[in-house]
C-alpha cells in the first residue's frame, strides 16, 4: 500500500475531567466532582473526644452522622498565624462507596474542567502526609490545582479509627 501524499497524525489520548475545587490557606486543592456528595457553610459539630486532632468532630447531615475531617491537618499543614474571630470551616461532602465524611476547607472555590494533558505527578517537594493524599497537579492559567484521592483519605481515615 503506497502512503505517499498521506499525512498520519497520532491523535494525543487526552480528555477533561471535573473538579471540586477548595481552598487551605493560599493553596487551591480539588477532588473529582463525581466524589463529592455537596458543599455546605458552617456547620453545628459535636467534639468526639479521643478521636485524635484530625477529627474535628460530628455533624447531622438530615439524619445522617458524618465525621469532619479538618483537612488542614489531616495534610500536616500549619494553622494559620492568624485566624479572624469569625472563621468557620466550610465543609466538602465526599462520598467513596457507603463511605461519607466531611473535609474541613478555608473556603469553596469552582467547579473547574481540566484537560489530562496538564496532570503531572506530585512535585518532588511535597512530602508528608500531603504527598500520600495527593494524586498529582494540574497546571492551570491562574496556578496549580492540587488533585487529592479522597479514596486514599478514606482509607488512611479508617485506619486512624482503627488505632
């Protein structure tokens, strides 16, 4: 068969996925949009006691008890030097099979549609709890979207539990 003349372009196997974006502190951090159940302000929590730093506590989410994860820790981030007087934690409903627990965010960001293309593994500089949770990063005009496995929380969650 004669190709002559004939031009073969390999088509780059890329799609776009969703994200459910958030801020801890500067940093924008997402998880898949199919993960996550919905996003709610503050809410009432009711302390767990000897549930270590991480658990911040319970909430009613109609009927249905959910563990707040404060996911700034969870991630072994510093707590902000300073913190306004009126600060609540906002919350990220994930859902990972029969599976829901609530992450503590600074604040909710975008729903945002990312390209394959633009994922790169975690840089080497992240390291810690931060690099076991984290899939990878997305480059996007504005910065770095830092991908998080909520499957890998739940599972590192359900062995702090365990303890």
């Amino acid at each position: 068969m004669n190709v002559s003349g004939t031009i073969q372009a390999t088509a780059t196997a890329s799609h776009t996925e969703q994200f459910c974006t958030f801020y801890i502190g500067e940093f924008l951090l997402g998880i898949e949009v199919m993960r996550v159940q919905e996003v709610l302000l503050s809410q009432s929590m009711t302390p767990m006691p000897l549930a270590g730093d991480v658990v911040r506590g319970l909430i009613n989410l109609r009927g249905q008890i959910v563990t707040a994860i404060d996911l700034r820790r969870r991630l072994g981030m510093p707590e902000p030097k300073e913190q306004r007087q009126d600060y609540e934690p906002m919350h990220v409903v994930v859902r990972n099979g029969e599976a829901v627990f609530s992450l503590l965010v600074d604040e909710i960001g975008d729903v945002v549609t990312v390209d394959s293309g633009s994922f790169e593994p975690p840089p080497e500089t992240l390291a810690g709890p931060a690099r076991d949770l984290t899939t990878g990063v997305f480059k996007l005009d504005r910065g770095l979207l830092i991908a998080l496995d909520s499957e890998r929380a739940t599972t590192i969650f359900d062995e702090l539990i365990a303890k």
